[in-house]
C-alpha cells in the first residue's frame, strides 16, 4: 500500500517566538525592583571610585606634596600614569561578558580598595606610581563597562536616567572628597593629615567587595529578588527594540558585533574631563585669596552643583528621547567658564566660572549613555564602550599636563586648552546628533516609520519578518 503521509522538509525559517503579555503595572514594577536592588549599589560603588582616583588633588594640599618632597612636573605623572592604565587595560571591560558580573566586580573592588589604602603607606615618588598604575588597571574594569552591565536590565529608553543617577557618584564624590579633606586636615595627629585621607577612603572600598558578592545580580534571569514570571518580563524589557544575538546577561561575546564597533564611526564620540578634580583645589588656592585648607573645602560648591544637574539632564533626555543637544549645552557652558578663567583676574568672576567648567561633567555622562544607546547588541556596547573610553581617556592625559607649577596662578594655558576641547565635544555632539537624525530618516523611507524610538508600536511587527535588524532600530538623538 502507497505510504500517503506528509513528509515535512526541514526549513531554515526562523518562528518568532510568542510575545510575552504582561500590563504597564507589572512592567513597572519591575522596574521599581530593578532600580533598588542595583542603582544603589552601583552609586556606592563608583562614589568610592571616583574618591579613591580624585584625591590626589585633595591630598597634595593635605601635605602629600611637601612630606614626599614632589616637584610639579613628578605630580603632574602621577596623574598620568593611572590615565595610562585606565586606556591600555581598556580591553577589560569585556569582562563583564565573559564572567558572572558579581564575581567580576568583587575581585575588582577588593584590589582597588587594597591599592588605594597603600597609598598611604607610600614614602618615595616612585612607591607612589606604582600605585597609581596598578589602581588605574583595576578601576578600569568597573566604570567603563556600566553602562554595558545596565543594558542587560534596563531598557535604553530607560537608561539614560539611570545611567545619569549612576555617574551623578562622580560629582557627588569631589564634592565630599573636598568637605572631607578638609575636615581631616585640622585633624591633629601623629599620622599625616594625606594618610588618613587615603585609609578613610580606601578601605571602606575592599569592605564593600564582600557587599557585591552577595548582593550584586548578574542578569535578569538570575536576579533572586524577582518572581519567575518578573524574570521573564525583565528580559522582555531588556531585549526591546535591541539587535540581540543572545540573551540580554548572557555570558560570551558575539566577536562579529564586537569589531563591528571599531567600523562604527559613531563610537568615537568622547572628550573626557576627568583630570580636573586632580587640579581644581589647586586652582582655587592659587586665587590668592583663600589657603590650602579652606580650597580643599571651597572646591566641594561645584560638584554639588553638577550633581544636580547631571540627575535633572538624565531625567530630561529620557523624556524626551534625545541625547546631543544635551550634551552640546552643557560642554558649551563649560567653554564659556574656561573662558572667563583664561581672560580675568577677578577673584570673584574666577570662582564662580568653577561652577561652569563642572558642567562637562554631565556631557560626559550623557555621552556614555548616548553611546551605549546607539550600539545594537550587547556585543557591539562592549566594543563601543572601550573605544570611547580610549578616546576620551586621551584628552585626561593632555588635562595633567596643562596646569603646571610655574604657570600659577592662572594658569593659561590650561584654560585655553579646556576652552578650546569643551568648544571641539560641543561640535561633535551637535555633528553625531544631525548624522543619526538623517540615518533614522533613512531607515524611514526603507522600511517605514517605528512609531516609538525605543521600538515599541509597529516596530514588533519587524521584529518577526525577515527585514534586518535596523529595520526596527532607531537611534536616539
């Protein structure tokens, strides 16, 4: 007898796989859970980051420079070097993929908080160096790869807020440096006032690695503080409108889409401000008017400032989905207060230009977000994020060496160099936003307008065709 039966031959189709259905109120809630049980944290974490590489400014007028017996050009290097390591080891953020985050930044934490203590036992220049070498090649492989740690939770049209929240740590963390020093300096003892200052803020840091091993998730999937059916939603949340070859926290590198970053020209945007905390305390004090105790303290105002300002940005930008025009703002207001420091002499005009230069701080954090933003998959972030680390990282090397001892007390060139790089990342920003604005107008005409940039609406209809990934990927601008 014939054999009727249908034989079914194999296909390379890909079957979208099912939608998961879930209300706003439980994506919400998610969400809640998300930001208080990693947003903290990571807050901590890179405030005691940021201490823990910016105050060596703080320490050279605590007696750092006159106990080691520093020249000016011996403390500029110092400076330099942990910039030296933080570029060349750049490479390491990858490891945020390719180990269980809460292992990877345990080990982290625990050897940068053990460096920065011993700075305080350091007795010659080159003890010193070697220290800062060694807490530049482990502090690079925490900050840098936030961002890319984020997207395995967050969705980027949620990113920019919590991103701006995370590093918002940095200013807060100058300004308490300063009120610390400060306070410590009138301490009276037997150890040296920079000592202290060194131990009080290393070794809190290694305490909190043991924080991180227990605490500190390592991807939706494996978060204990969410229900089964919360895990699911988290990774539908954070798989949204994204290129993924994996799943969103799931360890390994896809090594196609991370050299595809190094094709991208839109991941070489970055102009890096982070060597002024090393110099703004000298720079007050060299007003003439206040002395090193009191500038330690009168550098705090500042950052207090940009902390505020870099939470409302990242509130805002999220809001209303844009990233550049943000960015250009406020690394033009910066400009205009390396200006004002360049031209005057006015005690008065040069302190309150201080508040302006910290403003580009928050053009750095809305860069780092924007970047990750605008990289596809997981894969390609981490590729995004080492190169604008690299590139920006460059522009902190120049910065150690632009206010040097013998050009105080208004230091220049210095002022024109900040001038003219703030006026340089504001032409960047404003040229990337027009370029990205004209390539979500292509991706319109080919393949018809997502009705969110986050890729929600019609852009789920893409998501199960045959049409490539940019298809449903828009660019925040």
């Amino acid at each position: 007898m014939e054999d009727t039966t249908t034989k079914i031959e194999p296909t390379n189709v890909e079957v979208a796989p099912p939608r998961l259905e879930y209300t706003e109120e439980e994506a919400k809630a998610v969400i809640r859970k998300l930001d208080w049980h990693i947003l903290p944290l990571c807050f901590i974490l890179y405030t005691f980051s940021v201490l823990d590489r910016g105050n060596l400014g703080n320490a050279k007028l605590a007696g750092l420079y006159k106990d080691l017996d520093l020249t000016s050009d011996e403390y500029d290097w110092l400076g330099t070097m942990f910039y030296i390591a933080y570029i060349v080891f750049q490479f390491s953020s990858v490891g945020w993929k390719l180990f269980k985050p809460h292992q990877w930044v345990s080990f982290v934490v625990l050897a940068w908080g053990t460096i920065s203590t011993l700075q305080a036992v350091c007795t010659s220049w080159s003890g010193l160096m070697a220290c800062r070498f060694f807490l530049g090649l482990t502090e690079t492989m925490f900050g840098p790869g936030i961002p890319l740690y984020f997207s395995f939770f967050w969705p980027r049209r949620l990113m920019g807020l919590r991103f701006g929240i995370f590093l918002s740590g940095a200013a807060l963390a100058n300004a308490y440096s300063g009120a610390l020093a400060y306070a410590i300096s009138h301490i009276h003892s037997f150890v040296a006032p920079w000592k202290i200052l060194f131990i009080i803020e290393g070794a809190p840091t290694a305490l909190l690695a043991v924080v991180c091993w227990f605490f500190l998730p390592d991807s939706p999937r494996e978060a204990r503080f969410l229900t089964p059916r919360e895990r699911e939603i988290a990774v539908h949340l954070a798989n949204d409108s994204q290129a993924q070859p994996q799943e969103p926290g799931k360890r390994g590198i896809h090594w196609q889409s991370l050299m595809a970053a190094f094709a991208d020209y839109r991941s070489h945007t970055n102009v890096s401000f982070a060597s002024l905390p090393l110099f703004l305390p000298t720079i007050i004090s060299d007003f003439g008017s206040f002395d090193q105790l009191t500038s330690n303290g009168l550098s705090a105002p500042p950052y207090l400032l940009s902390f505020f300002l870099i939470v409302g940005v990242a509130f805002f930008s999220d809001r209303l989905k844009i990233r550049g025009p943000f960015a250009a703002l406020f690394t033009t207001i910066a400009a205009i207060g390396y200006l004002v420091l360049a031209l005057t002499t006015s005690i008065a005009a040069r302190y309150v230009s201080c508040f302006l230069i910290v403003t580009s701080f928050v053009t750095v954090s809305t860069v780092l977000v924007w970047n990750a933003n605008t990289n596809e998959n997981e894969s390609k972030r981490a590729g995004g994020v080492w190169i604008i680390q690299c590139v920006g990282q460059c522009g902190t090397i120049l910065g150690t060496h632009s206010f040097p001892g013998p050009e105080k007390p208004y230091y220049r060139r210095g002022m024109w160099t900040g001038f003219a790089f703030s006026l340089f990342s504001a032409a960047l920003c404003t040229s990337l936003s027009i370029l990205l604005h004209r390539e979500n107008k292509r991706r319109d005409r080919l393949y018809g307008k997502v009705e969110h940039v986050d890729g929600e609406g019609e852009g789920e209809d893409l998501a199960a065709s045959s049409l490539p990934p940019e298809a449903r990927f828009r660019y925040i601008i």
